[in-house]
C-alpha cells in the first residue's frame, strides 16, 4: 500500500484541504478503482481511525482511499481553528469528491463514503443530497446535533446558544477566542475525578495516549462559533432523500454519546434506501470501533461485502 499526502482547492475554495490518499497494492494509474471518502470523527484529523484503521483496510480490498482534514482542523486551511461546522463538514465531503473526480485513476461512478463517530452521520447527511455517493457506511454514527442539544449542553441548549452568543460579541470586541479542551488531560486524571462514564473515559484513553494520539487530532473546540450545529440534524430528511444503500455499524456497549441510538435511528429512517443494513457487535463499545483489531476485523467483515456489492 502506498500512502500519497496531497493539498488541493477548488475554484470555489478560500482555503486548502489536506488529505491523505491510500493507494492499493499494485496500484496501476493507468486503471480506474472505486474510491472511498474517508471521514474522520468530531475532534479528530485524518492521521488518526479514518486513515490508519479504516482507510488501511479498505485500501487492502482494492479501494482507492480519501482521508482529509475537516476544513479549520488539522492540516487543512481555514480560521479561525478549531471550528466545528455541520454544514461546513458536509461541504467538505462534496470538496473531497470534486478533487476526487478529477483524478483519472477514480471510478467517478464507484465512490462511496466511510465516516467514523461523528463523521459517520456526516457521511450519512451529506449522502442526501451527494448523489456521487454510491454507497455509505457510519462506523458508530453520532448525530451531533443531537448530542449538543443533549448532553454536550448539559440538556440547556438555549442557556448554550446565550452563553455563545455573549462570548462571540467579546470576542469580536478584540477579547481573546475561547478554545474549550474536550476531554480530560489524561485516563488517570479522568478516573481521580470520577470521568469514568464509558464513552468519555474511553475517548480519553484514544486520544489522550499513545494510543491514538496525533497532532492534527487536537479534540478542541471554538466555543463561540458552535452554535449551528445546535441546530443541525444529521438525519432530517432521511425519509425522503437517503436512497443510497446505506450500512450503520455500532457496538451494543452503550455509552453517553448516543451512537448506538443513532445507529438504529439512521437505520430506521432510511425507507428509501436501495438496501440498509444495520450492524451490531455485542461486546465492543464505541471506540474499541476506531482501533481495536478484533473489532474491526467484525466491522470489516460486513463491510467488505457491502462495499463490494454495491461499488
């Protein structure tokens, strides 16, 4: 496998993207592949799951693999960093696809999305309306909206959205950006205070150690510029716009963020879709999903299949 880093823009671009391109064994330019978008989780950066974990394996199956930086994140360009925006999220994902198809090794009628956390329900959202998109896959989806107006607000999205509102016209009057850290500084830190609800001490444990640490992945967020996504649903429309065949993969050790639920939700909803598949694996939780080998290796053995019939 061979590993290409490139930037690109498009024309209607103000910044550049990042992104790493997973090449299959006995890659042949001269040939055309089908291609997957790789997503990265909320407060990741490709080097970490979408690329590492899940754009290996899929390179491995003869995919030609696109795992970029989120724009404001990571590698890629935009300011100020650290913003997370839904809609800006999806975007990225059609940016990603318009570099893709200008690529002559890329089947432009074979490209499908992988998205992992909250990239998982990007991917689903931006299949909608990205028709290019022949087939997508959530690994663990969260819808981050969702999570936001629920737990991320401590069930006060409008106490929130005022709070935003106060330190975005402080900022603008030349106060310093709020960057809120994420997470605890590290597992032990986490379990001295009693962080120790699974999803939150086990995204400690990934991003926190060597374990799935990397600079890009910096699990930070500008405060002020955060309230969009309370008002974004990965899933509306669903009903009506999701005709792709779509798969959710999600482990039946339920934590706080809500992917397990969102799973079955995404799942249920897609009444349109050419074919929905909903996977579950009992003893893993949500992110023994990014990197545990024998969970992956589950996940893997669904989706290779899928991806194969449909791409």
């Amino acid at each position: 496998m061979n590993i290409q880093k490139v930037t690109f823009r498009n024309a209607d671009m103000a910044w550049d993207m990042a992104a790493l391109i997973l090449l299959p064994e006995g890659f042949d330019e001269s040939k055309r592949y089908p291609t997957m978008v790789s997503v990265h989780p909320f407060g990741s950066c490709k080097e970490q799951t979408s690329s590492a974990v899940y754009g290996k394996a899929l390179a491995e199956l003869g995919y030609v693999v696109i795992a970029f930086d989120a724009s404001f994140q990571g590698e890629s360009g935009g300011s100020p960093r650290y913003v997370e925006d839904p809609s800006q999220r999806v975007e990225d994902i059609s940016r990603v696809i318009d570099y893709a198809v200008s690529l002559p090794y890329v089947d432009e009628d074979r490209i499908g999305g992988l998205g992992i956390c909250g990239g998982g329900a990007y991917i689903f959202n931006s299949a909608l309306t990205e028709k290019r998109l022949k087939a997508v896959v959530g690994i663990t989806p969260v819808n981050l909206g969702r999570l936001f107006r629920e737990g991320f607000s401590q069930y006060n999205p409008i106490g929130a959205l005022e709070a935003m509102a106060t330190q975005r016209t402080a900022e603008a009057r030349g106060e310093k950006l709020q960057v809120n850290e994420l997470l605890p500084p590290t597992p032990e830190f986490a379990k001295q205070n009693g962080m120790t609800e699974r999803d939150l001490f086990e995204a400690t444990d990934y991003y926190k150690t060597p374990r799935g640490q990397a600079e890009g992945g910096a699990t930070r967020m500008l405060f002020s510029h955060a309230q969009k996504t309370l008002s974004w649903d990965a899933f509306g429309f669903v009903e009506t716009l999701m005709t792709q065949p779509m798969m959710a993969v999600v482990g039946q050790k339920v934590g706080a963020f809500g992917a397990y639920r969102d799973g079955h939700e995404i799942y249920g909803r897609s009444i349109m879709s050419k074919d929905r598949q909903l996977v579950e694996l009992q003893d893993w939780s949500h992110y023994d999903l990014y990197d545990h080998p024998q969970a992956v290796s589950l996940a893997m053995e669904k989706i290779g299949p899928f991806l194969s019939q449909h791409l």
